[in-house]
C-alpha cells in the first residue's frame, strides 16, 4: 500500500513539475509575444514590419519556416519595398498577389487560423523549403473589415507543433494585431507617398526623383548594369498656357505624364522635374535601348489628338534629352555621378530644343563610348 502511495506521489510529482515547466514555457512565450507585439505595433515604416514578420517572428517563435502574402492591387507594397536593399521578395519568403482568390482558395471559405499536417499539394507553394522539411503548418488568415488582405504562414518540422483542434486564441489574436499593423504602416506609406508626389499629375516629384537616383546609381554601380537618364521638355508649352488658358495646360501635364508612363518598364522612374519638364531614369538600360524607349514616347505624345477645353485641337510634341550614369572609379560619390548625369541630360534636351523640338538627342559623356540615337 506504501508503495503504491509513494508510487503515485512520485507520478503526481513528476506531472506537477512538468506542468510546472509547461507554465515557465507559456511564460516565456507570452512575454516574447509581449515584446515583438510591441515592436510590431511600433514598426514605422512597412519594410520594418514585413521583416520583423518575416524574420524576427521566426526567431522569436523557435519556427524553421516562414512567409507572408499580401494582397497588393495598387501596387502599393511594391512601391514600399523597392528602396529596401537586400535579396528578391519572393526568396525573403513575400509574395504579392493582384487579388485575394489563391488565399481564399486556400482557406476555401473558412475563418481563423488553419493548423494541422503539411499537405504538398495544398502547401508546397506557400513556402520555400526543401522536400520532408516541414511536417505541420499554421496559416493565419489577415482580415481587416471582413477583407482578406493577407496570410501569415509558419512551417515546422516537429509534426506536433501545430495540431489540427488545437485552441487557436492566441495565433487569432497574433493575426488580428498584425493585420491592424499592415493597414497601419500602409496608411504611413500613402501618406509618405502625398508628400513625394507630384500632385498635379501623380508621377513622383523632384524631391522622390533626387532619392530615387541615387538608389539606382548605387544599384547599378553595385551590380555593373548601365543607368540611362532622359530629360524631357513639352515644346512650346508657354504658347498652349497664353492661347488656351491654364486649365487647358494642366489637363496637357496630366495627359503627357500619362503617356511618357506608358512607354515604361516597371522599375523605371519618372518624375515631374518642374514646370513642363519630366525626367526619368531607366535601370539596366543602355544608350541604344534608352534612344528607342524615347523615341516610342516622342512618338506617342506627337500622334495623340488632344483638345482645349474649348474643344480647339492642339498639335502637341515633346523634346528629349538622354545621358548615361558616368563611369568613374568607386572613389567617386553618388551625388556628384547624379548630377553630371542630369545635367547631361539636361545640355542634351538643350541642344534637341535649338535643332528644332520634338526629337531625341543624346548627350555623350568623355567617359562613355560614342553611339548615335536611333
């Protein structure tokens, strides 16, 4: 009887002290929930959230995998993240989706947290990893306003971790704060954006185009790709404001920003430079694809029917100038290849204005091989 009693004592012993232990744990977790909570709500830009999701919670949370999908229409995401330096998106473990239907798929309809087995066929897409890497899964659905704007994934190799029926309050807490913190560094973003746009023809202004440059002339001195830059000046723009009025010249900057737009890559940036003047900046582009890129634009503009709000027609044409990213030795400093660039540019679409307007002429630097415009 002795026995059995110390028998039990010693059973009810060890329980006690593995609950004991489990209770330090789910202490410990909590207060490094309580940390990276904080440091999530204070993130102060978007980049610093997605890597502190994509990154700091894998640390913090003892996870061998994870990612992150956001739902991004207007590209905003995109916009937010391409001054970030460092690997591709999608090798971080973010991807961007033009529409929620892959995420609505994936939870086919239901609400809250999935947690259960990894399925290849289900979840092989959602994460970079190699075969028999991951064992169970949780997916956090991202919802703002009953809106599915993202998902949170997090892959294991323990087949325990993330059991299906599990108590799911904390991961919908967890999913709830960061889907709070995305529509809030997103809303920083727009309003970071008002204030590098131009606000008359929504391209970026000169203050966004002087950051940008220097972005893309580290890159492309990093990476040794070639830089173009073009200037661009609408012909006889003074003349359309005198005869038909400013509304009418406002309605023309609008129109010719659209259209310069049309011709771009995505990456390519443009600007409004001041007044009737744009510039834009073409990465991994050399002088003879930068020449037909400016001449498709010229082009363009020059066959576009536009009309005074009087409904007069006006005969639009635009002049360009181009340069390429000097080449100098690493000594040289970003701000000063910057503005030999532009002012390259700038002498180049000078000299198409004396020539006799809407053409293209490139501006050729002692350090860049000669070629001719097509």
């Amino acid at each position: 009887m002795n026995n059995h009693l110390r028998s039990e004592n010693d059973f009810l012993r060890q329980r006690l002290e593995a609950l004991l232990c489990e209770a330090r744990q789910n202490e410990s977790k909590m207060r490094r929930f309580d940390q990276l909570q904080h440091r999530l709500i204070g993130a102060d830009s978007l980049p610093e959230l997605i890597h502190l999701l994509l990154f700091e919670y894998r640390v913090v949370f003892e996870v061998e995998f994870v990612t992150l999908a956001l739902v991004d229409r207007e590209y905003e995401v995109t916009r937010a993240m391409e001054n970030v330096p460092g690997d591709d998106a999608a090798e971080s473990g973010l991807t961007l989706l033009q529409s929620p239907d892959a995420l609505l798929a994936l939870y086919d309809g239901k609400r809250g947290p999935h947690l259960g087995a990894f399925d290849p066929i289900h979840h092989r897409a959602l994460f970079n990893a190699p075969p028999g890497a991951i064992a169970s899964v949780a997916l956090l659905p991202l919802t703002r306003h009953g809106e599915l704007i993202g998902s949170l994934h997090s892959g294991s190799a323990n087949p325990e971790r993330y059991i299906a029926g599990c108590g799911t309050d904390f991961l919908e807490r967890l999913a709830e704060i960061i889907a709070i913190c995305l529509e809030n560094t997103l809303a920083q973003e727009r309003l970071k954006m008002l204030g590098l746009t131009d606000a008359l023809t929504g391209v970026q202004n000169r203050r966004c185009f002087d950051h940008r440059c220097l972005v893309e002339i580290s890159q492309a001195r990093r990476h040794d790709q070639p830089l173009a830059c073009m200037f661009l000046d609408i012909d006889k723009f003074k003349h359309i404001n005198d005869t038909y009025g400013h509304p009418t010249g406002d309605e023309v900057l609008m129109s010719v920003a659209s259209f310069i737009q049309s011709q771009l890559r995505v990456g390519d940036t443009i600007a409004r430079y001041g007044g009737e003047e744009f510039v834009v900046l073409l990465p991994q582009t050399d002088l003879r694809h930068a020449g037909q890129i400016a001449e498709r634009i010229r082009t363009c503009i020059a066959e576009k029917q536009l009309s005074a709000i009087s409904g007069q027609p006006i005969n639009l044409t635009i002049s360009i100038g181009i340069s390429m990213l000097p080449v100098e030795g690493p000594a040289a400093e970003n701000r000063h290849l910057a503005d030999r660039m532009v002012a390259a540019a700038d002498k180049a679409l000078y000299r198409a204005k004396n020539g006799g307007r809407n053409r293209v002429v490139c501006e050729h630097d002692a350090s860049i091989k000669q070629q001719n415009c097509p």
